[in-house]
C-alpha cells in the first residue's frame, strides 16, 4: 500500500506571494489533517477535512486555507506569505480522524520564506 | 483547557540504557485518548500507541511499554536497553472533546552508541 505522498517536498517563496501545497493520502483514508512544524512553535494543528468537509481548525490566520477532493486528496493553500510561515507543512491521513485512530504522515514540504 | 506537557526537552543516554519520558496533561473530558507518536532524524511521525481514557492497563511492545495514570494524568513512555535506532523526537498527543489532537511540544531523544 502506497504512504502518504506530499509535494512538492521543497519550496522557495517571497513574502506576500502564495502557495499550494498537496497531499495524497493513503488509499481508502477519508481523513486528512494539516500540520505546521516550526523550532520555535513546535507541532501545529492547521485543519482537518473528512470525505470533502473542513471538521476541524486550528488557531491559524484565514490566510491559510484548505480543501478535499472527492477522491481524498487535500490541498492547502497560503496567501500573502509572511517569514513566519517558513516552515515544514505535513499531511497525514488515517481512515476514521486524527483523535480516534492512528494517523500516517507524509514527508512533509519544507517551505521556505525569503 | 487541555494540554500537553512534555518537560525534557532533550535526554541523552548511551545504548543499552532504560530511559524514560515523561507526558503529562491536562483535560476536563472523562473520555479522551492519548497518542505517542515518534519523529526520527527522516522527518516522517509515526504512531507508536493509542490509549482510550478508561483503559489504565500498561502496555508492552517489545522492548518499549507505556505506563498510563489518571491520577496523576501521566502517560509515560520507556524504551528498556535503547539503541542507537531510537534516536528521535518523541510525540505525545491528547484528543480534546473537538475531536482535535492537542501535541506536546516533543522530547529529543539521543542514544549515544
């Protein structure tokens, strides 16, 4: 069975551009959650989308956004970029929620700022 | 509100060691679960256990065991004779009532060959 597969793995921006982010999660997962891991913040919980709908938000800016595909594949997407949000972004999907059952992450991507 | 504490930051201990990490939290649920998940050098977490509030049996796999009180609201993690390979950032998590995982802030650790 394939893992969670997230690209691009690496990305370079500029303030105040945008980003889309992808996330293939493992087949037959309908739940896919977003973290942000940064050294200073540690692990964020960004959102959550289970079969299509947003089930959960973290304390995130309404710059960072997120949808599901009906195929459970995710995309997040950050708008007018901020240093701060130089970060590594990763995905992780499990069949029932990231609180009731194990959840498989992705490598993640490491995006970077300028 | 919930939360997760993790107190050591870092541990480093030589191969063939026990060590011990701690995770204490905080919630108002009488249900809720607790997770640890581990990060290695790689990046990738993966799941290591998760526990349901009302089961405080300890738990044993291999050479890791997971010992879980509610009185003191602990959820500890040992590794018995630690190698080199569990070398890693260490997760403990706890689902609050939204359903939403509350992460600790992680515990490096450093098994010196």
């Amino acid at each position: 069975k394939a893992g969670v597969t997230q690209t691009p793995r690496y990305l370079i921006k500029t303030r105040g551009q945008q980003v889309t982010l992808s996330c293939s999660p493992i087949s037959g997962h309908r739940s896919v959650s977003w973290y942000q891991q940064t050294p200073g913040q540690g692990l964020q919980f960004l959102f959550e989308y289970f079969s299509e709908t947003q089930r959960n938000k973290g304390n995130f800016p309404g710059r960072f956004s997120g949808r599901q595909f009906s195929n459970s594949r995710s995309e997040m997407n950050v708008s007018t970029l901020e240093l701060g949000d130089s970060a590594l972004y990763l995905c992780a999907s499990s069949s029932q929620g990231q609180s009731y059952n194990e959840q498989f992450f992705g490598p993640g991507t490491r995006l970077t700022v300028l | 509100a919930q939360k997760v504490t993790q107190a050591q930051t870092e541990i480093s201990v030589v191969e063939k060691e026990d060590v011990t990490l701690d995770c204490v939290y905080e919630t108002r649920d009488t249900t809720y679960y607790l997770f640890w998940y581990k990060q290695p050098p790689s990046g990738e977490l993966v799941f290591l256990i998760r526990r349901n509030s009302f089961d405080e049996q300890n738990e044993i796999s291999g050479r890791y065991s997971w010992n879980f009180q509610k009185s003191t609201s602990s959820f500890n993690f040992t590794i018995t004779a630690s190698q080199v390979v569990d070398s890693a950032v260490y997760f403990c998590a706890l689902s609050d009532r939204n359903y939403q995982l509350i992460w600790g802030a992680g515990t490096k650790l450093i098994i010196k060959p």
